[in-house]
C-alpha cells in the first residue's frame, strides 16, 4: 500500500466524507492516489482538512469512528506528497 492510503480506508473532503462501503470510495480513493503520486500541483484547502478530522472520528457518523491517530496518519500522509499545496495553512 502507497503511503498516501496507509491508513484507516475512510477518506473525506468537504462535505464529500468517503467511506469504504461507499460506492463512489474506489474512484475517489483512485484521484487521490493520482494526484498524491502524480508530479502535478495539486492542493487541499486547509478548512477541509479540518473537515476530514471531525468527520471522520465523530462516532455519530461512522460506527465505528476512526481514531484520532489514524485520522492524522492519513493526513500525515497526504502532506507527504512533495506536489500537495495546503491552501490557507501558515
């Protein structure tokens, strides 16, 4: 497995929370990987990144909830991708 998607399977942006189960979650796990693997510029406003966390962990939307921890190695992952901009991040 890419170090992009090393973590928990469960994948979400902005109002587009992804899971495993979810019949969209291969396509989008596949344009992550693109981009993430890719040598094309590529960004993640800031907000969603945010947005990705609380959705993830909260365990009235997904039972049961990602940890903490697995939802940060996901996003330790995408910031590993040398093409990734953060957009609104200081």
């Amino acid at each position: 497995m890419n170090s992009w998607s090393r973590s928990d399977p469960k994948l979400g942006l902005c109002g587009a929370t992804l899971t495993i189960r979810a019949q969209w979650s291969d396509p989008a796990r596949a344009c992550l990987q693109k981009l993430a693997e890719g040598r094309s510029a590529w960004a993640i406003p800031w907000p969603c990144i945010h947005e990705f966390l609380a959705i993830v962990t909260h365990p009235r939307i997904y039972t049961p909830p990602s940890t903490t921890e697995q939802a940060i190695d996901q996003i330790v992952a995408w910031m590993e991708s040398p093409t990734l901009t953060v957009l609104g991040a200081r």
